[in-house]
C-alpha cells in the first residue's frame, strides 16, 4: 500500500507541475505527498482539533487562576474591614465571561461544524486512494454502491457529530472576542466546506482514476476551514503570550 501512495504521489507532483507553472516543483511535490499521506495529513488535522481543544482549556485555566488570585486579594482586604466576601467558582466565572455572538452567527458557526466532520470523513474514508484498505467502500460495498450509498454516509456522519458540533459555538466562541471580520470568516466556511465536500464525492465516482486538482483543493478547504474555525481560540492564546 505504502508503495502505491509513493507512485501516486509521483504521478500527482508530475500533474500538479504539468498543469501550472505557478507552482514551484518543491511545493507540488510536498501537497502531492501531503494529500496522498493519509496518516500524515490525517495525523494533522487532528493535531490542529487537539491543540485548540488543549489551548481552549489553557486559556480558560489561565482566566480563572487570574480572576481568583483577584478575587483572594478582595476577600482579604474585605475580612481586614469586616466586610462580607467570597471566591469565585468555575461556574460563576463563566457565567461572568460568557458572550452572545447572535443567533445567525450561532447557526452558521453550527452548520460549519457540522459540514466540517462530513468533510472529513468524505475526504479520508470515501475518497479510496487516501486509505486504500478502509474506507466506506471496503466496509460496506453493497451500501456504498447503492443509490443513495454517498448520502447515507454522510447522513451517519451527521447524526454522529451533530451532538458535539451543536456543543461546541456555544462553549468555545463564547468565551472569546470575535471581530466581524473573524465572524465573516467563520460563516464563509460553510460554502467552503461544501465544496470540500463535493469535490470528494467526484473523486469517490471515479475512482481509479485520480484528479488531482480538485482533490488538492477539497484539502485546502478542508483544512483552511479548520484553522479558521479554531482561529478565536489561537489568536486570545497568542495574545495572551505577548
């Protein structure tokens, strides 16, 4: 397997070189190689989800440590002057913290959640050349060559995710400044995921035959989408290290 991955790779540097000469050899042959590395790519994506998990609950850590360390100096100088105080809990604080982004940013940041986890899974489990061995065709072919095989793949996926992606607007984006500009790129990947999406299916209808233009830009939107959906919780990290 490893050595098909390597020759489409191969085949893929040649074709993306062939096709523009705007893009340098060396860049075509790390996206080829990327693309065609499911393991590796898919090692990165979920690094990228891991981070901003980890990095959310560092920076809620932080604000909390901050906010009681506050709260601990007011209480003393209230107990000084016989005065009525008390420390903070998790759950106060973040009531205290919570923002409402608005309900048309709430439904979108939801949708794109949502198409965000269908785009992954067409991408690495329906595209066959990214997991040749497991994919939706290997585990059920009968289901996956139906007529409604693509759309009942990506119905399970949404009744799988839809818990999580509902969860995660309201407890991640929340607790965070979001510019307009921010808000805008947020929504505007839920077209951008849609075409992640699309593109994969082409790519699962012609299997053997591989494309690779389009394949390398349902990858580029996979992940530009990701990195802008977790964008809020990098940029108050960043800020916070400065």
């Amino acid at each position: 397997m490893s050595g098909l991955n390597e020759t489409t790779a191969g085949v893929q540097a040649v074709d993306i070189s062939s096709s523009s000469n705007l893009v340098p050899e060396a860049l075509s042959n790390f996206l080829a190689g990327l693309t065609s590395n499911g393991f590796l790519s898919l090692g990165l994506f979920l690094l990228l989800l891991a981070l901003g998990v980890a990095l959310h609950r560092l920076n809620m850590e932080k604000t909390y440590r901050m906010v009681a360390a506050t709260s601990k100096t007011e209480e003393n100088s209230k107990a000084e002057s016989n005065t009525s105080g008390g420390e903070v809990s998790r759950d106060e604080l973040r009531e205290e913290m919570f923002t409402r982004q608005g309900s048309n940013f709430n439904a979108a940041a939801v949708a794109a959640w949502l198409l965000l986890f269908v785009a992954f899974a067409y991408f690495y489990f329906l595209t066959k050349d990214v997991f040749v061995q497991h994919n939706y065709f290997q585990l059920v072919p009968a289901l996956a060559s139906g007529p409604l095989g693509f759309a009942t793949f990506g119905l399970g996926v949404l009744l799988l995710s839809f818990a999580v992606a509902a969860f995660i607007p309201k407890e991640v984006y929340g607790y965070y400044e979001i510019s307009r500009k921010m808000k805008v790129a947020i929504m505007l990947t839920v077209p951008l995921l849609a075409i992640s999406i699309i593109l994969s299916v082409q790519q699962a209808t012609i299997f053997p035959q591989v494309e690779l233009g389009p394949r390398l830009v349902a990858f580029l939107a996979l992940f530009a989408s990701e990195l802008a959906l977790l964008w809020p919780i990098y940029t108050e990290t960043l800020g916070g290290m400065r």
